[in-house]
C-alpha cells in the first residue's frame, strides 16, 4: 500500500512538471504572436511600412480570431490601427501572465509533491524496519534449543624446575581420558539434555532455554569437583565451555563449527558465546547469569568477533 502511495505521489509530480512544460510552449507560443503582431503594428501603422506584409496572413487570421469571439463592433481607430489586433495583444499579454501564474504554482505544486514522496518514502522505510525488526524479533524468540560444547584440559601440576618429578604425555593422556569419563558420568545425570561426543568435545544440547542456568551452574560444580580430585594428583583440571541457541530442526553440528573457536580462547570459569545467544538470552527473566562482553577477537577469516561471557551475577 505504502509502495503503491509513492508512485501515485511520483505520477502526480511527473504530470505536474508535464502541465508545467506545456505552459511554457503555451507561453513562448502567445509571446511569439504578440510580437510579431506588435512589429506589425509599428511597421504597418506607424512607420507605414510594408516590409512586414508577409506578415498580413497572420494578422487577418488574428483580426478573424477576434471577430469570432467578440463580433465586428470592433473597428480601426482614426490612425488606421485595427482594433482586433491590439485586442489580441492586451488579452495575449494578459494570457502571458496568467501562464506564469500557474508555472508559479506548477513548481510549487511539484515542492508540495516532492515533500509527500519523501514523507512517504520515509513511512516506508519506517515499515520495512518495523517489519525487519519484528522478523529478527520472532527470529530470535524461536530459538528456543541450546548447545554447550565443552573441552576438558588437564596439565601437569609439578615445578620442573624445583622437583625431578614429572609425568609423561602418556599419563597425561590418561589422566584426560580419566577426567573426561568422570565428567561424562556426572553430566549424564542431569535431566532434560542430550550428550554427544565428538573427537575432543562434549555437546550438551536441550530444547528448553529455561533450564540452561541450572545446567551450567552444575557443569560449574562437576569442574570444581574434578579440579579439587585431580589437584590432589598434582593435576590439573578445566573444562572449557561454549553456548549458543538455535531454532529446533538445525543441526547441532552446524551450532557446534559456529561456536568452536571460541574454545580456543584461554577463558577460565565463563561460558563464551557470540551476539546471537546474548540476544537470546537477554529475554528471559529472572536469570542467574548475565552476558558481558569479554573482548574483540580474531577467531575466523573475515576480522573480529565480538564475544561475550556468561557470568554468575552476584
């Protein structure tokens, strides 16, 4: 509809600049005919002149004109001057002016239009944001899933330099492969969620945003758990951690390549995430967490990415 308005607005403004147009033929046209009837005059009746004669087919279709809109009660003055004639040249005097009346009022009237087609255009734009804005709105209120993906680390916790005491990549591989199972086991308790695994990765998906707090406050307990177990065997522990949501029908995998790179990132006890999950997740009320941003970073080709954290509130 707002579309349709704009281009009656430019219709308008098109036949507008055309009348106007038309006016100035119309008045170059009475101008032009003033004139040579006003050379006529002067050559023929003032200086008695005949160079103009060829003119005398023009001025008897004026004298013509005349007689038919006004009758013949018009007559030659006591000089010899056809009255019909300068009849003609006041009312084409009077005509002249009036035209530059209406190409006055031509231009304003195309201000006037030009000034609805760009209210009307901004009305549009204003829509098509409006309905943008709903559209990412419903967007992201339909991503109702999330995925964390999680990475366990272990380290060996012995000073090489005060002790000789050290373990191998091999007893290191173990003891990761020992906490990974523990943290597996732990996290299979929770209710209400999907666990896989992928090569190095843990993905911990759910179809409800509403017990994502109480998952991560839990993966939270299970590593504090762990990190205290393995600290004991000068190890130690981490689990980093990553989320997003995402609508139901898409692939966990496509989520998980998205949110991978932030697991690169050196963070300790947060949950990173891109603008999509802070979008998200700033619609839910009485949160635990709230999303911070940690910084500005070159995770993929393309420049930087802004990432945000997921932080207990106090």
């Amino acid at each position: 509809m707002i579309g349709s308005e704009v281009k009656r607005f430019e219709s308008l403004k098109k036949l507008v600049i055309l009348l106007r147009h038309l006016f100035v033929v119309l008045q170059v046209a009475i101008l032009v005919m003033v004139s040579l009837c006003i050379l006529y005059v002067i050559f023929a009746y003032v200086f008695n002149s005949e160079a103009l004669n060829f003119l005398n087919p023009f001025i008897n279709g004026v004298i013509d004109f005349i007689a038919s809109v006004f009758g013949n009660s018009i007559k030659e003055s006591q000089d010899g001057i056809d009255g019909r004639v300068v009849l003609f040249i006041l009312l084409g005097i009077v005509a002249v002016v009036f035209i530059i009346q209406l190409r006055m009022a031509c231009d304003s009237g195309v201000k006037v239009v030009e000034k609805k087609i760009t209210e009307a255009r901004l009305k549009e734009e204003n829509v098509k944001n409006k309905k943008l804005q709903d559209d990412m709105h419903n967007n992201i209120v339909s991503q109702n899933h999330y995925l964390i993906a999680a990475q366990i680390r272990v380290k060996s916790l012995f000073k090489e330099s005060l002790t000789s005491e050290s373990y191998s990549d091999e007893e290191l591989a173990n003891f990761k492969k020992d906490a990974s199972s523990k943290f597996l086991s732990k996290v299979r308790a929770l209710a209400g969620i999907t666990l896989t695994e992928d090569e190095d990765y843990i993905l911990i998906s759910s179809n409800s945003l509403n017990n994502l707090d109480y998952v991560v406050t839990y993966l939270w307990k299970i590593s504090e758990e762990l990190k205290a177990e393995f600290r004991t065997k000068k190890v130690g522990f981490r689990a980093k951690l990553a989320v997003d949501c995402y609508r139901a029908g898409k692939s966990t995998k496509v989520v998980f390549e998205m949110i991978k790179p932030l697991l690169d990132l050196n963070a300790n006890n947060e949950v990173l995430c891109f603008g999509n999950f802070k979008n998200r997740y700033d619609m839910i009320q009485n949160t635990q967490y709230m999303v911070v941003v940690k910084g500005k970073y070159e995770l993929k080709d393309g420049g930087e990415d802004t990432v945000w954290s997921l932080v207990k509130k106090d």
